[in-house]
C-alpha cells in the first residue's frame, strides 16, 4: 500500500474541501489523554531548515532521539497503567497534565517519566517553534508576542541577547525556554531547565523553547554553540508563539492585555 504523505493529504483534504487545513501542531498529542503517543509529524522536509540547521541534524534528531523519548515514554506509561501503585489513575492522563503533576507520579516512575515525558514534549514543542527561513528574512512577532516581549525586554533584540547569554550559560545538556508566568501575567520569563525537566513541572507555561543538547547542532556548529544560536533566532515561528499564548489563555490572566 502506497503511504501518503502529511502534505498530499492536506492537498487532498484542501481541494476536496474547498477549505485551507492547518497541519497538526508536534505538540498536539501531549494536550490529549492518549493510550500511546505517536512520533508527530514534522511540519517541514528534513532538509527546509537549511542553511541554519541543517538535513541530517534534523533527521538524526529526529528520527533517532526523539523516537528513542517517544517509544520510552510509551513503555513507561504501560508499566505505571498496569502496576498496583496508588494514584496510578494519572498515568491515563494527558502527558501535559502527568508533567504538571510530577510530584505526584510514585518515586518508582517519577525520574523516568520527567526525563522521556519531557524528552517526547520538548522535542514537539521544538519542531513546532521552528520553521523554514532560507533567506534569513527578519520576522515579526504577533500582537500578544509582541506586547509581551515589549512588556519585559522593551524590544525583540534585546530578547535574543538574552536567550543568547541564558543559553551559552548552560552547563552540559538541557533547554532554554520562554514562558508565560500566571502568577506575572503581563510578563514573560527566560527559564533554563537541565536535561529534559519542563517548565510545566514548575508552574510555567513555555511558549519557545532552544535546544542546547549538543545533539541539536553539533554535526553542523560542532562546539560552537553560539553559532547555532544565531542561526536558530532566524528560524523561530512567531506564529506558534503567538498560537500557544492564546491556547494558554493568557489573555485572560490580566483585563490589560
């Protein structure tokens, strides 16, 4: 049998339909109470974030560290769902929820459902946050981006320094995250969290997020890690920044934004 392509379908679906369909979002899933979380799909070719990261980063990323977090995280699941412990009722969850609620995951299970739940929503919420910019074309943020980062950094320059030097200050493997904060909602914070820990285990929001396992730029910026940072800036999707604000609801946190 022939195996369509995320992009014929969508066509298909188009055309047949007379109406635009918007690909799924990486990160869809981990919103949703799933009995097994699938590999999402990109929303690009392997070789479209080229030249700032380039194919076979993208498919080795891909297709063997995030698969690795996606089969772990299923197998983990299975075991918790089908063990005697108390409150195992969580673990049928939606992984946002399971992540939010880490404390309460048993000891047993706790370390390892950090590290691939946050393995399996990071690596989706990072392909979700890039997209293709071949000619490195300056981007601008949306309207409740935008007046959150004017909010907290005055301009988007003076974020990009900021990640920049948070990011560069990352002993060994982790993320570097922009979140919304409930308790400031007029505000945005820069959080930095060791190897696959996320913000939603902290009581924040992440809305952006940069890579800094070496995996993510080492075969092309090989130790320069600043390198790769100036060439992720161009490829962040203000879009989904925009998308994932207003999933949150933040403009509901305060009357003024």
């Amino acid at each position: 049998m022939w195996k369509l392509s995320l992009a014929f379908l969508l066509f298909y679906a188009a055309i047949t339909t007379g109406k635009s369909v918007e690909p799924v979002p990486p990160y869809e899933e981990a919103f949703q109470a799933r009995e097994e979380y699938s590999l999402p799909t990109l929303p690009y070719n392997y070789s479209d974030l080229e030249p700032h990261i380039d194919e076979e980063t993208v498919r080795v990323h891909y297709l063997r560290h995030h698969a690795a977090y996606t089969a772990q995280l299923n197998h983990v699941l299975q075991v918790w769902r089908n063990s005697s412990e108390e409150g195992k009722e969580l673990a049928s969850k939606s992984l946002v929820e399971i992540l939010t609620k880490i404390n309460e995951v048993p000891e047993k299970y706790q370390h390892h459902v950090r590290n691939v739940g946050g393995g399996y929503f990071n690596h989706a919420l990072y392909w979700a946050t890039l997209t293709p910019n071949p000619t490195s074309e300056d981007r601008e943020p949306g309207p409740l981006t935008d007046h959150l980062i004017y909010s907290t950094f005055e301009n988007k320059e003076r974020l990009r320094k900021w990640i920049v030097h948070e990011a560069l200050d990352i002993f060994g493997s982790g993320n570097l995250w922009l979140c919304v904060d409930p308790k400031l909602p007029k505000h945005i914070t820069i959080y930095s969290l060791a190897n696959q820990d996320t913000p939603f285990s902290h009581g924040l929001f992440p809305i952006l997020l940069v890579d800094v396992w070496e995996h993510a730029y080492y075969l092309k910026h090989h130790n320069k890690r600043v390198d790769y940072l100036d060439a992720w800036w161009n490829l962040v999707n203000w879009k989904t920044v925009e998308d994932l604000i207003k999933r949150y609801g933040v403009n509901q946190f305060h009357d003024e934004l």
